[in-house]
C-alpha cells in the first residue's frame, strides 16, 4: 500500500508566507518560540541546443513551541520544486516533519511523525515513532518503529517497515557515542538486520577522530562480507601552523530494497547474485602548512580501488587559500589536481577569488572538472566524460539585514563541442530565536 501527497507551488509560496507573518505578530501576551527561514530559489540551464530548463524552489523550515530541548517541540523542513514551461512537473518534498518532547526536567523523551535517524540509528529516514529514557546525564536508551519514505516523492510504502534499539553516550567535550541494532522488513521479508556504531573522539585540542560502521547479522552472509560500512576521519594538530587530516571509507553499493523487489519479479534468481557486494574502498592524507596568519598551504594523496572490478585510481592536489592577500581585502583560492589511474579523469584544476564590500559579497572562479553523471534510457547512472571542459562562474551574495537576504549565480562551461550556462538566484528569509507576545 502505497500513500502520496501533493502540493502545487504557487500554493506552497502563500501558505509559507502566511505562516511565518502569521507566526510573528507583534502583539499579544504569553510566550511562544518561534525560529522560522524561507527560501525561494530560481534556477535556470541551457546547454548546446536544448530547450531552456528553468525551476521554482521553495523551501520553509520551522520549529514552534519551545527551543528543542527545552519540552515540546514542532519541527518542519519542507520543499517544493516546480519545472516551468510544457511538459513541467511539480515536486512536494517532506525532510521532516514532526512533535517531540525532550527537557533536560524529564528523563523521557520522544518525536512522532517524519524525521532522521542517521545519528542515533544510521538508518536515515524513518515515518514513525521514536521513544527514550535517560539513565543519567550522559547515557540514553530508546527505541523505534515506522516506515521507509520516499522523501523525494512523498511516498510512504506500509509494507517496507524499520525497527530498532539504541543507546547514546554524550560525554564532556563534545565526546559521543551511538549504538543501535536495526532491523528492515519489505512484504515481511527480513530485508536487513545488522549492528551500527559510530563515535566522536576528542582526545585533546590536538587529536580529534571521528567513525561509524555497520555490522551485519543476517544468515548467509561471508564472515568477510558482514562489515559492509566503515568510515573514519582523523584530525591531527601537532603545531599551531601544522595539521594532519586523515581518512578511510570501505562499504557497498547496493540497493537492498531494489534487489529484494528484482528478485520477486525473477525467483529463477539466485539469492548469491542479488546480494552480491560491491565493495568500494577511498583513504587519503592531507598536510596542511600555514606559514603565514591569512595564508594555508596544502598537500594531500587519495587512492580509491572498486575492488570487485579491480580498478584503482590515485590523485595527487596541491592548494593554497588566503583570506586577505597582501591585506587588499580580496581572498584567493586554488589547487591543482594529478589524477592517474585505470578510470581516472584529466588533471584538474580550479582557481577563485573573492571580496567582501560591506553588506556585499562577490567571488569568481575558473574550473576545469571534466567528469559527470548522467542516467541512461534504463535509468543506469552512466560517468561522462568532458576532455576539454572549463567552467567559469561568477556570484553575489547582499545581506540586506538580519532577516533578508539574496544571491545570485552564473556559471558558464564550455569545450569544443559544446557550452552550457546555468543561473541561480536565491531570496533567504530568516526569523531566529524569536519570542512574541499573544
């Protein structure tokens, strides 16, 4: 059973409109929380010889009642995207949008509705509940149960069920730590069932290490094949002007949900081929060097191995960034990147600059990235690649006050064979930490 919902955006504008005016009057008595931000964004593409793409995009976020952590709580983040001109469509988009109650006066807490669990589970979103008690000031335990969403098409599907346990450690200086046991069902099919950890280190000012992994549990799976996530970030501070940033991920490309459904359309399948895991591996290195107050220098390696097709690339970047060049107000960045390997891309590079004027902001740049994604007829993400490609962009960014603000972008690519330009602009609307009186 499948439920959607939809929203045109001419309707979405007023009402978010509406909302934040009405949330915000400027009289009355009693207290109510109310930290709200609109964006309406515009952006247009045209490449070679196609027809002009342009699309409406607006987005509210609001939270209500009481600052979160302080009792109860009213969360929304939500999207409307609308492709102008014939043959548009109109997407309703829910990141969250939920009640909950957490007060530092109660050992209780809870949130209903849609939200994400990608720090206290590692499960992402989740359509349901999710309730817990706190032992003490630093440990937690709790659980929850719901659905899968389709955030991006509004879709709940009632037959593709998450559930799952977790406990949290937040110590001093920022120091945490999430353990949860997840369980994913689809038609009442075990679809996953594994272990999730991950953990903030501060060590000291110097020695910062971040990670996660997954651990999986179902039956039939190689004992080499049950970490199927791993990821680490290692920050190092040995000198006021030298740092060392290290990092590692491993883990899978699969569809877990599309596999289960391939193999209900095609039972002649083997269950081996569609949970196949297709193992993808990245580490790197960076040494950063600051000689000077306003100026930072860079060296930084990364090797990558698809290790079920045995193919490796390796890159080589070299940068620098400053602030304020020669205290003329303007700020520089750039690098340089070597690219060698069995799928790698052309070298690269990309070069900017920037200055404030007051409320102002202006910043250009020249690239030269030469790889991206496209999906084929069969919707297969297929990497296409440009041999000769720059892009040159140019944008603006004025701050009229604290609660109004605008952007603008132009960006303009080229190669021999082609060009394309694109452009945004942007309003920003913001109420932060706002009390009014009813």
């Amino acid at each position: 059973m499948r439920m959607k919902m939809k929203m045109s955006s001419s309707v979405f504008i007023v009402l978010s409109l509406f909302l934040i005016s009405f949330l915000h009057p400027s009289t009355g008595t009693g207290n109510i929380y109310i930290n709200s931000a609109f964006y309406q964004d515009w952006m247009g593409f045209k490449s070679t010889d196609t027809i002009f793409y342009n699309r409406l995009s607006s987005r509210l976020k609001l939270e209500l009642l009481n600052r979160p952590g302080n009792g109860w709580t009213l969360s929304f983040d939500v999207r409307n995207r609308a492709t102008l001109g014939e043959g548009g469509s109109n997407q309703f988009i829910i990141y969250n949008s939920y009640i909950s109650f957490k007060s530092l006066s109660s050992r209780f807490f809870f949130s209903l509705g849609q939200m994400n669990l990608y720090d206290t589970a590692g499960i992402g979103e989740l359509t349901g509940g999710i309730a817990g008690f706190r032992i003490n000031r630093e440990i937690s335990i709790g659980g929850y149960a719901g659905l899968n969403p389709d955030i991006y098409n509004t879709r709940w599907d009632t037959q593709y069920r998450k559930y799952g346990m977790f406990t949290t450690f937040r110590g001093e200086n920022a120091r945490q730590i999430s353990l949860s046991y997840n369980f994913l069902s689809y038609e009442n099919q075990t679809e996953r069932e594994y272990i999730y950890a991950n953990a903030l280190f501060p060590f000291s000012s110097k020695f910062i290490i971040y990670g996660s992994i997954e651990y999986e549990l179902r039956e039939g799976i190689r004992d080499e094949d049950r970490i199927t996530h791993l990821f680490t970030n290692a920050r190092f501070h040995p000198l006021n002007k030298i740092s060392l940033n290290f990092n590692f991920s491993s883990g899978r490309g699969i569809d877990y949900h599309k596999y289960l459904l391939d193999y209900s359309l095609d039972p002649s399948l083997r269950i081996s081929n569609i949970e196949r895991f297709y193992y993808s591996e990245t580490y790197g290195l960076r040494l950063t060097f600051s000689p000077l107050k306003k100026l930072r220098l860079y060296v930084s390696k990364r090797f990558s191995e698809l290790k079920d097709e045995n193919i490796k690339n390796n890159s080589t970047r070299f940068g620098l960034s400053s602030t304020d060049v020669f205290n003329s107000g303007f700020g520089i960045f750039g690098n340089y990147t070597l690219n060698k390997g069995d799928l790698s891309e052309s070298n690269s590079y990309i070069f900017s600059i920037s200055r404030n004027f007051s409320k102002l902001s202006w910043s250009m740049s020249l690239s030269s990235y030469f790889n991206s994604i496209r999906l084929s007829a069969s919707d297969t993400p297929e990497i296409i690649h440009y041999p000769d490609r720059r892009t040159l962009t140019t944008d603006l960014f004025y701050y009229l006050n604290r609660s109004l603000a605008f952007s603008a972008e132009y960006s303009f690519s080229y190669s021999k064979n082609f060009t394309d330009h694109q452009f945004f602009l942007r309003m920003i609307y913001r109420k932060r930490q706002h009390k009014v009186k009813k």
